[in-house]
C-alpha cells in the first residue's frame, strides 16, 4: 500500500501538496506543530487511497514529504 509521512517539524502548512494530490486526501490538521503551523495530514480512513504518485512530494517546498510507494506486481505474479 503506498503512502506519505509528513514530517511535521518541517511543515509550514503552505498546503500546496493538497491541491495536487489526484485523489484529494491530503488535508490540513487541526493540529498544530512546534512552530505554530497547521501541517498537512492524510487521513486514517483514506490513507488506503494513496495512488504513490509522489506529486504531494514533488512540490513541498520544505522537502516534508516522504512518498513510501508499493512495487507494483509483475504479470504472472
């Protein structure tokens, strides 16, 4: 299953990964981290829902983004 990590201490909660994400679960937090921003979050219940596209990754501009994306299967496998 792919997925991303946020790396909250990096996120200023500019939310430019939310508007490229293909399947629109990357959301803002009600949380908040050590520098005041709300970080950006994927959402337990949708988390399955990450295509591993690495767009989100692409274009944080505080490299906050880690995209861990599942090999896909070869044919007869």
């Amino acid at each position: 299953m792919s997925r991303i990590v946020v790396q909250e201490d990096r996120c200023k909660g500019c939310l430019l990964c939310t508007t490229v994400c293909p399947v629109g679960i990357i959301v803002q937090s009600d949380r908040f981290n050590v520098s005041g921003y709300k970080v950006a979050e994927v959402c337990e219940a949708d988390a399955d829902k990450c295509t591993g596209c690495a767009s989100c990754a692409q274009i944080c501009p505080d490299v906050a983004i880690t995209v861990y994306k599942t090999p896909k299967k070869k044919k007869g496998e």
